[in-house]
C-alpha cells in the first residue's frame, strides 16, 4: 500500500523465536531490493509511513521494535492518538524512556509496563487508556495481534489467502 506513505518502508519479520526488521527512509521498493530478511519467517507486519506525529527521521519509523520482560515486540499503528501528551508525561514520571517523537511509543510502553501476566491480558488491561483513532498489529515472539480502537474508525480487514492469514 505504497499510496499510505512514502517517508518509509519496514518489515519486521518472526520465525517463531526471533524477529528481524528492515527498514528504509524511502519507497516499499528499496526495502525489497535485496530481498527479505534471512529468517524462516511465519509471521510479518509491516508499515509505510506518513508522519502526522513525529520527525521523518529514521528512529520514528515503524514498526516499533523493542524489547522487554515479555519478550519482543514490534508495533505499526495507524491513526492518531489524542491524549499522547498526557500518556508520555505519565509514563516518563513512572520510569519508561522514550527514544522516538512518535506516538506509537506510548502504546509500547503502556503494554510492557501492565503487571499482567500475558501480552493479551496486558493489551487489555492498557487500551482503555488510549484515546483517538486508530488501529495496530502488534507482533511478538509468537503471535500477531490486530487492534482497532473501540469505535472502529480506522477499520481493520481480516482475510485468509492459501495457507495464511492477513489484516
């Protein structure tokens, strides 16, 4: 979906136990230039980006992967987030560090930050913190989940083709 965003293209890539991303300052094309990443890869989100939160530089290109307790963690999101501010300042005061300007980050620590014990039930626990429009997928170790905010304004599609699934 090249027409979505043209200051950035990455993939981030799963075989299960490892996640690798490739990203690029430009067009979907020179991700894909050399090929996709080494792994044996069962799982894939990816994202190309125009900014509406954030500086178009290569540090707030998505997706988001960090590590934490959990594991890893990759995160594209669509969509803009309207109590941000007040997210970053609240989580800034409690300990997190941010790297980025964009948004995304927020939704990446209040997940890693929730006391409880799986990435659902810490998804959950978080969401209703955020406020806006959006929608994400989220990739860990071992599962892709997709997010829409409680009203549906960014919709998500699911839809399977062949052997696999995608959104």
């Amino acid at each position: 979906l090249q027409h979505r965003g043209q200051e950035s293209a990455v993939i981030t890539v799963s075989d299960g136990n490892e996640m690798e991303t490739t990203r690029v300052m430009g067009l979907v094309t020179a991700v894909f230039k050399d090929g996709l990443p080494e792994l044996k890869v069962n799982k894939a989100i990816g994202h190309v980006r125009y900014s509406t939160a954030g500086a178009s530089i290569p540090v707030n290109t998505q997706p988001l992967k960090v590590s934490y307790v959990g594991g890893n963690m990759a995160l594209a999101h669509n969509g803009n987030l309207t109590n941000v501010c007040s997210l970053r300042k609240n989580l800034a005061q409690k300990g997190s560090v941010f790297h980025t300007t964009m948004d995304s980050e927020a939704i990446v620590n209040l997940i890693a930050t929730s006391d409880k014990p799986t990435v659902e039930e810490k998804i959950k626990d978080r969401m209703g913190m955020v406020e806006g429009a959006f929608c994400l997928v989220l990739l860990t170790d071992d599962k892709l989940i997709a997010i829409r905010d409680r009203f549906g304004f960014h919709p998500l599609c699911i839809g399977k083709l062949h052997r696999g699934w995608f959104v």
